[in-house]
C-alpha cells in the first residue's frame, strides 16, 4: 500500500512490518497501466527518479546500485566461467547493465514479461538502458517461467531473476517447479541467484527458497544480505544457488578489479556472505529436519 500526502511525501506502507518509508517528491512525472501492472515514476527531491509499481518501491536514481551489482556480480564471480546469463525480470535494464561488466559474458538474455517497464526505463533511467544496445545483450518480453520451462538442458551458466515480490506476475518465480525448470536449464557447474526480500520481515520467504532449492536439486544454497535503502526494513537480500556442492570459492582479485562499481567489491563481497544468528539458526533447522 501507499500514501501520497497534500505535502507531497510518497510513502510505502509494510502493513505486515508496521512500518513505512518515505521520500519527499516534486512531482509525478509519468504513470500509466499496463497489461499487468500499474507503473508510476516520482521526481524526488534527493533521490532522482522513483519508480513504483502497484504502490511498491522498485529503483530509485540514487541507490539502484545497491541492488543491481549485489544481484548480478557475487554469483557472476562465484561461477567458474560465466559465458550465457539468463535475467528473469529486470526490465529497467540495471542488472543486465552489472552483467555486461564482465567481458567474459558472451550473451545475456533478459526476459520480463512487461515491456512498458522497459520503456519507461528508457524515458526515465537511460543511465541504465543504455546497456540494451551491446552485441551481448538480447531483450525479450515473455513470460519468462515458459521460457526456462523451455529452455534446452544445460543451455545456461547463470540464471538471475530480477523479480518483483512473490505477488501477481511475479508469484511463481518463487515455486518448488520454476526452480526445478532453472535446474534443469543449467549447465553441471550452473548457478541461479534470486532477490529473496528482506531477512528481518520476510525470513520464512528465504528458508521457504532454500528448502526447494535443495528439494530442486541444488547442490548448495547461500544467502548474501545488503543495505537497500527503499525496500521494507532497508536490509535486503539474495539467495545464491550451486548445482555443484561445495559452493565455489569467489574469484576476489577479479572482484576488486571491476570497472565502475558504486558498492560491490572483494571485502563487500565476503561481508555479504556472513549470516547473522536469527537467520543461520532458521536454516540450519532446516537442515537438520530434512
């Protein structure tokens, strides 16, 4: 849910938290409706750019790096030798433009199901479409739960969903079948990695994914945590997946050795891999009940 006041304060309200987020705004500069979805832009006033969709917080100019390097360049640099990447979601491009940093990508694939919110992206974030036109990459609007349904066996390196919450388009990108279709996709050193909400309001989501990852056939499961200052809680979190035990060791000469990054390096890297207490003691109940 969300709150526009008569002093211009959009609010994003966690009804299940009792808790919101705010940002004060100078005008709305886009909204519409799509065949899916209702998407709205903001002009902040310290923030840039706000993009929300159906009254939830998706980027902002600001702290969108937060997000896109910590989704895209832990499992990219975790994987042997990540050549074919697959993003499912991620329609405003960030992500796929932290893949592309990485010269070893050969091609990456992005499938959202929503092609306005690519366009809108384009009008209001060209910082982060601009990617959209290197030879590597390949825009798709599908859905893209039939497309790695479809996918060939062993067809992938990296699978990235950049999804939304388990609601609405996004619900069965968080599915005991979608991750066996993504198993089955990727190749034997694969690795598939999801946004996975926040460990303070959502960890029964997070012990949810990884319980059917292992029951999919993952070999290992990691959650990596990072501050995301316009989600719920400001702590969020991304769920890695191996198709072979041990996860392997991440590449951390090459981590500090990326290009243009505003968060992500080695040290933000291993920090990110550290569980807090309440969280490793909910998985390794897990653990030890299956």
């Amino acid at each position: 849910m969300h709150v526009l006041d008569d002093k211009q304060w959009f609010t994003e309200v966690a009804d299940i938290a009792g808790s919101a987020f705010s940002l004060r705004y100078r005008r709305k500069l886009h909204q519409e409706r799509s065949g899916f979805q209702t998407i709205a832009v903001y002009e902040t006033e310290h923030f840039g750019n706000l993009m929300v969709i159906d009254g939830f917080t998706m980027l902002s100019s600001r702290e969108n790096f937060l997000y896109h390097e910590m989704l895209a360049h832990p499992v990219l640099l975790t994987h042997p030798a990540p050549r074919r990447v697959a993003i499912i979601g991620g329609g405003d491009c960030g992500t796929l433009r932290e893949v592309l940093k990485h010269d070893g990508v050969q091609e990456a694939t992005q499938i959202d199901i929503d092609e306005r919110v690519t366009r809108v992206a384009e009008d209001f974030f060209p910082e982060l479409t601009a990617c959209s036109r290197d030879p590597r990459a390949k825009l798709l609007f599908d859905d893209g739960i039939k497309w790695i349904g479809a996918a060939s066996a062993g067809s992938l390196d990296v699978i990235i969903i950049d999804s939304t919450d388990p609601v609405g388009p996004a619900e069965g990108l968080f599915t005991l079948d979608f991750y066996r279709d993504c198993r089955r996709a990727l190749a034997n050193d694969g690795m598939l990695v999801q946004q996975s909400e926040s460990p303070l309001y959502h960890l029964d989501i997070i012990a949810a994914m990884h319980q059917d990852l292992d029951r999919a056939g993952f070999g290992a499961v990691q959650p990596l945590f990072f501050p995301q200052t316009i989600y719920p809680s400001g702590w969020w979190s991304a769920t890695m997946a191996s198709v072979r035990a041990p996860m392997p060791d991440f590449r951390r000469a090459e981590a500090d050795a990326l290009p243009d990054n505003e968060y992500y390096n080695a040290d933000i890297h291993a920090a990110a891999l550290a569980q807090p207490e309440f969280v490793r003691r909910r998985l390794a109940g897990l653990a030890s009940s299956n």
